[in-house]
C-alpha cells in the first residue's frame, strides 16, 4: 500500500428516525373524526327527515293520514305509561309489546339459523344431497311468510307455535345457501393438504371448512335475522296481541295511524340496534374479515 493511500472507515451518519409512534395523541385525533364528522352527518339527516314529516303532515292536515311528529311522541308517552287508568295498549305497555316480539324473534331466528348451518353444511359436503334438496331450499325461500302461515294456524293453532315457525322457517333458507356457498367453496388446496396430514373428513369439516366459511356464514346469519324481524308483523296477525306486530295491525284496523306509526319506529330502530350487535359480534368473532 503506498503512503499516498489512506485506509478510510465508514462512519453511520445516519440521522435519527424523528417517527412519532403510531398511537400518540395526533392519530388519536385522526381516529375520532371521521367518527364525529359521521355522527354530525346522521344527526343532521335525522333532523332533516323530522322536518319533511312535519312539513308532509301540515301538508296533508289529516292526521289518520300523516300524523305528526308531536302527535306520534304523545303516543310514545301514552303507551309507555297507564294514562287515566289504561295501561299502555291493550294492557301491555310498549316495551312489553316489543320484549315480546323480540322474544318470538329471537326463539324463531335460534331456530332458523341452527337448521340453516346443518341443511348447508350438509349441502356444501354432500353433492346428490346438493342436488335434491336445493331447490327446495329455493323454492321456500321465494314463498312470502303470509303464503304458509296459514297453513301453520291450520296445523298448529293460534298460539305461539306457528309464530314460530314462522319466523323459525323464514330465517332458515338465508342461512343455509350461505353455508352451502361458503363450504362449498373452501380452497381446495387447504382441503387437500389437511386430508394429506391424516386429517379425517369431520376433522377437514371443523379446522378448514368452517374457518374459511365463517364469514359469509355470519352474512347469511344477518340476513336471516333481518327477515325474520321483518316476518314478525304478519307472524302476529292472529293472536298477535301482545307483540309489538299485532299492536300495529290493531291499530291500523282503528285507523289509529300514530300507533302505526310509533309501533314501526319501535320495530325498525329495534331493529337497527340488533344489527349493531351483530356487526360488534362479527368484528369479535371473525377479525380476520376483510384481510388478505
């Protein structure tokens, strides 16, 4: 080495990293507003709708045709109450009529959505059973609940069985072509590799196909639980009284059209708040929805 050549040893300049950590207090604030700015938004819309009603109801000045909004929470507070010694309507008050039409939901979805995850299991392993018994599947679920539920009084009587069954049949075929797709079409490389591990077909059934179809499983479920809210007025078209379903149909023969009103609100803000919970549910149950 000649004199003139010097041995020069790289030094680290490099500066160091000035990143703030992903949870600091800016992205916390960065989190919250898209949170805000979406509650603004429903509670500006929720104010907008009460102002077209009115509006449609001053229009209309007939109120068993558009009750107003003033007219609809008078009634919330009569049938949440006993006023001049009546109690609610027909007796119940109007959390008694929901709690028990939210119990009929619940007994009849439990129901629906079990048969729904064996009928498409079944359907998504076994093909001649696919072929028989879809399009019987299908065929119940193109019917309208009012379409059997006759012949469930018939069968069944007026109490609370063919309610039901009703809900319980209404909930079922959702459920079970949900589960018959997503089983169905596992990946078939997964399948494979677990039978080449010795794995035994219920065992492929638990740890391969289920996982992998839990989430489209979970949307047949939401759906299920939908129609079967959506049922449960004519569910309670006889002997309906108390269900929050028979109070509205009691209150339309009457023309009594807040009640109607109110017992839809009841039904569809009841119902908004399931879904909520469903949703929470899904995001515990299966958070690896929505990855790659």
């Amino acid at each position: 080495m000649s004199p003139s050549e010097t041995v020069t040893s790289p030094t680290s300049t490099a500066a160091p990293s000035t990143a703030l950590p992903d949870g600091g207090p800016a992205s916390a604030t960065r989190r919250r507003r898209p949170a805000t700015r979406r509650i603004v938004v429903r509670v500006l819309a929720a104010a907008a709708l009460l102002g077209l009603w009115q509006l449609a109801a001053t229009a209309a000045a007939n109120p068993s045709f558009i009750p107003s909004p003033g007219a609809v929470w008078e009634q919330l507070l009569r049938l949440s109450t006993t006023h001049d010694g009546i109690r609610g309507y027909s007796g119940s008050l109007l959390i008694e009529h929901l709690g028990i039409s939210l119990r009929r939901i619940l007994i009849g979805s439990a129901i629906g959505v079990a048969g729904g995850l064996v009928v498409g299991a079944v359907l998504g392993t076994v093909p001649w059973i696919r072929v028989v018994a879809e399009p019987v599947i299908t065929f119940v679920r193109a019917l309208p609940p009012l379409a059997y539920f006759s012949l469930l009084i018939i069968w069944f009587g007026i109490d609370e069985t063919p309610k039901l069954w009703l809900l319980a049949i209404a909930a079922l075929p959702p459920v079970a072509v949900a589960t018959a797709a997503a089983v169905h079409g596992a990946p078939s490389d997964l399948v494979e590799a677990a039978r080449a591990l010795g794995a035994r077909r219920r065992d492929v059934i638990r740890d391969v196909v289920l996982p992998n179809a839990l989430p489209e499983i979970f949307t047949g479920v939401r759906l299920a639980v939908g129609i079967a809210y959506s049922s449960v007025v004519a569910a309670e078209t006889v002997n309906g009284v108390p269900g929050i379903g028979g109070m509205v149909r009691d209150a339309q023969r009457y023309l009594q059209t807040d009640v109607v009103v109110l017992g839809l609100l009841a039904i569809g803000l009841s119902g908004l708040l399931i879904d909520g919970l469903l949703r929470v549910t899904e995001k515990r149950l299966i958070p690896w929805r929505g990855r790659s």
